[in-house]
C-alpha cells in the first residue's frame, strides 16, 4: 500500500481478521494533529466513511454501523485515512465540527493538550475558509473579491501590509503590531491560495532550513540554515 494512503481501491490489503472484522481506528484533528478520540472500523464503515467523506465507526455495543455526530450534530469531515505498517489499524485525519468527546470536550483525552496548540492551528482553519470563499464566491465577501482581482492585486496588498507592519514596530505600540501583522498573515494565505500553494508547503520549507547545531557541517556558511 503505497505511503500507507487508504482509499477504495486497496481495501483489500487490510487485515480486518487479526480482529474479528474491526480496525481500530485513532482520529486525529487535520490542522493540528490533536488525538480526538479511538473508534473501530468494519469494511463496511470504512467504506461509507471514504465515499460519503464524513467518518463513520462500527458500534461494537450497539451492534451497527454509526455516524459520528448523528445525534450531537458533531461530526467528522475526512481529511485522509491512512494505515500502520502492519495493515490492521488506522490513522483518520478529519475536521471536527463541534466538541467530539461526549462531555463536551474537543478531545475524548482532554482539552489541555489541545489548548496549546488552538491558536496556531487556526491558521489551518482560515486557510480552509480562503479556500471555500474562491470555490464559492459568496457576494459581500472581501476574501472572495480580492481573489477575483488576481495575484498581482494581492501580491501588492501584501506588500502595502508588509510596510504597516514595519512602521507598526517602528512606532507603535504592541497592539498595533499584533493588529498589523494579523492583517499580513491574512493576506499571504490568500496570495498561497491564488497562486495554489499552501501553508503547508511554506512550513516544510522553513523546516528544512532548520538544521540543529550539532548537525551542521564546519564549513557551511551558506545561510540557508535558520
């Protein structure tokens, strides 16, 4: 199974008997990486969860098929699914919409994991709402309308933000920098976005720049390195 990606075309390759027809199954959050909660998978649930994209289990006290939030309202939307080594557990990538634990809480193991990682992690999100807002174009919306100007109209305003942020740290006060560089943040996602690129690609580039100190070779004075 290449790079361990699960899709309807390789099903087969899984070893649902070791466990009696069922796949454990970790859900984790697709924008920042939090453990939701532990389901199980029949093929069945599997199957449902891949074509209707939303993240289905096999109730193992109910004895049938169960969509997550079919009474809470708090589903799963899949991001991807993908299998361990051994083909007999899954990893479920999806965007929670809602509290997933049955307490209330955005984690069957707790919040306080969560919590650190919440504001970063809504990078993630904003960048899933730029993406809706070019699908859609809802009128009145100043995301859609910039889109529709083109990447050269955004690339300037990226550039005019950029100014602000620097006479923001210049002369003003915190706030004012904060304010400033959310304003830049924003609009560099929608300059990834009309150029088709993501933030993704961006973090993996700058985790390529860094290399540990230790591992650094003697005569590297390139830079590249943060």
């Amino acid at each position: 199974m290449a790079n361990n990606a699960v899709n309807l075309t390789n099903l087969d390759a899984l070893d649902f008997g070791k466990s009696g027809g069922l796949l454990p199954a970790v859900v984790q959050h697709a924008g920042d990486d939090t453990v939701l909660m532990l389901g199980y998978m029949n093929r069945e649930a599997l199957v449902t969860t891949l074509a209707r994209r939303r993240v289905v289990f096999f109730s193992r006290s109910k004895g049938r098929l169960w969509e997550k939030g079919e009474t809470s309202g708090h589903s799963l939307e899949l991001d991807e699914i993908r299998s361990d080594c051994d083909l007999d557990a899954l990893l479920v990538r999806a965007w929670p919409r809602g509290p997933i634990c049955h307490s209330g809480s955005s984690s069957c193991f707790g919040d306080a994991a969560r919590a650190e990682s919440q504001p970063v992690a809504f990078l993630a999100t904003l960048e899933r709402v730029i993406d809706d807002r070019l699908a859609r174009r809802p009128a009145g919306s100043y995301t859609a309308q910039l889109l529709s100007q083109g990447p050269t109209r955004i690339a300037q305003k990226v550039g005019e933000e950029g100014v602000e942020v620097a006479l923001a740290a210049a002369r003003g006060n915190d706030r004012e920098v904060i304010d400033e560089v959310a304003d830049l943040l924003y609009h560099v996602l929608v300059l990834l976005k009309a150029r088709g690129l993501t933030l993704g690609e961006v973090l993996r580039e700058l985790q390529a720049r860094h290399v540990p100190t230790n591992e650094r070779s003697g005569g590297d004075s390139s830079g590249a390195a943060l």
